[in-house]
C-alpha cells in the first residue's frame, strides 16, 4: 500500500517547478524558408542541418543592429537600413550600409526581401476581405486609413435655460481606407497567422501530456521534462507546413487577389531559391 501511494503520488507531480523557455531560431525566416524550400534560410535558422547557428549573426555588425534592419524590411517595412538603424539609435558606417545592402540583395535575406515585394506588389486589397492561410478561413477589415477632408453634423437642442432650440455643430475628419498602405500587412498576416497554427498545435499537445504550458508567440515556457516533445512536436509542424508548402501558397494568394497576371514575377522569386532535398525538420529548430 505504501508503494502505490509513492507511486501515485510521483504520478500526480512534475519534476521540475522552475520552467523554461524554448524560442524558434528566427521563425519569420522559418516559415518563408519552409513555404518556398529554400536550403539557405532552413539551414541559417537550424530547421536544416546540424551545426547549430544564430541566424541574426551577420558579420561586421552587432547581432541587435542587423535584426533591428532585417526584421522591419522583411515584415513590409520600405525604410533603408540606416533609417531603421536611427531610429534605434545605433551608430553605424558606410561599409556597414553597403554589407547590409548586398545581403538583402545577394543573400538568403534577398530571396525572404523578394518574397515579402512579391506580396505586397502584387495583394489586390479590398475594404473587407476572407483570407484562407492552411486550414484556416477568417475575415479581415482594413486598419488603414487617409484624411480626405473634414464632415460637419449639425444638432438642435433645447436649451433649458432661455427654454429655446439652439443648434450644435460638431465637425469630424473624415477618412477613407488606405488600401496602398493597406498592401504592407498581408506579409505579416501569412507569417503571424501560421505562427500561431504551429503554436495551437505545439500547446494542445503539451497541455494533453504534461499539463502546463505558456506560448509567447514562437516560444514556449514548459518544464524541462516537456522540452524534447516541445522541440519535436515543433519540427513535426514546420514539416507538415512544407509539405503543403504548395497548397498553403497558391490558397493563399488567391484569397487575397493575386491571380495568374502574377506569374512572371512569382517565377522570379522562385528562381532565386536554393531547394533543400528530403526536407525534415531538425528539432533544434
């Protein structure tokens, strides 16, 4: 009877009480890297391979002034690195705007750079749209908006005091949405929407088997025994992401107005990958 109750009791509890964080290695350029199957980005953010690497490592540059530059760009931003880097603050040079330059141009940072103006040279932006992404259907409204000029409304109220009607008016800007600027979003609406597919999935099935877990969008705090099936169930997603790589894409773009007019350039892209072959996932990812 004692053993048992041990046992149970060992059952009930964990290991460890103090938990841990597990972060992707740069998941923006994951998932650009896994939907297009580009060998250079897989292996730069240790989906691919296995010698591990810091993916915002870049030489001649500290590891915060390159991705303060790279993640903005690559999320839509237009800025030129050295505006990016003022407003951060960061001293920097003219070789270090030249070495940052040729790597958006010539390097796996360029392919994820043509991606990202690919959708957003291409995206036909309405008001209110239905956006497939995977398995996923949902609906989006413009957040943009320009100032066109100015709306006045005129009120009658009776005023208590001298018991007569007097009149209010109240002017307002009036805006209209900004479907050009609109067109930035849609790289970081593919890119955070299948981040949090991969988490939903990921946090289901810690939660089924241990219990406990918190995700901040591409990390996650577990107790240590849950790490190794955090890891592994993490890589099985970015697997199954490649897989249906093709699928993901071309569901994708046609929800948001990118139709056969676009090939020419989506052709282009696609030249600029590296393939990776038998694709899986490293777990160090």
């Amino acid at each position: 009877k004692g053993i048992k109750s041990l046992t149970r009791r060992a059952l009930d509890s964990h290991q460890w009480s103090v938990p841990i964080e597990l972060d992707a290695s740069a998941s923006m350029l994951q998932y650009i890297g896994v939907l297009l199957g580009d060998k250079r980005l897989l292996s730069m953010t240790n989906c691919h391979g296995t010698e591990l690497s810091d993916p915002w490592a870049f030489e001649g540059m500290s590891r915060a002034m390159f991705k303060h530059a790279a993640t903005p760009r690559l999320y839509g931003s237009s800025k030129a690195c050295y505006e990016l880097w003022d407003d951060w603050n960061h001293e920097y040079t003219l070789e270090q705007v030249e070495s940052f330059n040729a790597e958006l141009t010539s390097g796996p940072l360029g392919l994820a750079d043509a991606f990202k103006e690919f959708i957003i040279n291409n995206v036909k932006p309405t008001e209110a749209m239905t956006v497939k992404i995977g398995e996923e259907n949902f609906s989006i409204e413009c957040n943009r908006y320009r100032q066109v000029g100015e709306v006045t409304t005129s009120y009658d109220i009776y005023d208590t005091a001298d018991k007569s009607i007097r009149r209010l008016h109240h002017t307002a800007t009036k805006k209209v949405a900004d479907l050009d600027q609109f067109r930035r979003y849609f790289v970081t609406l593919l890119i955070h929407n299948l981040d949090s597919q991969v988490a939903d999935s990921v946090v289901a099935k810690v939660m089924a088997k241990y219990g406990w877990c918190i995700d901040i969008h591409d990390a996650f705090l577990v107790n240590p025994e849950a790490a190794n099936d955090v890891r592994t169930w993490y890589a099985q997603a970015l697997t199954d992401l490649y897989t249906n790589r093709a699928s993901i894409l071309s569901e994708y773009f046609a929800s948001i107005g990118i139709g056969s007019e676009a090939q020419g350039n989506w052709k282009r892209v696609k030249d600029m990958v590296v393939p990776v072959e038998d694709f899986v996932c490293n777990k160090m990812a």
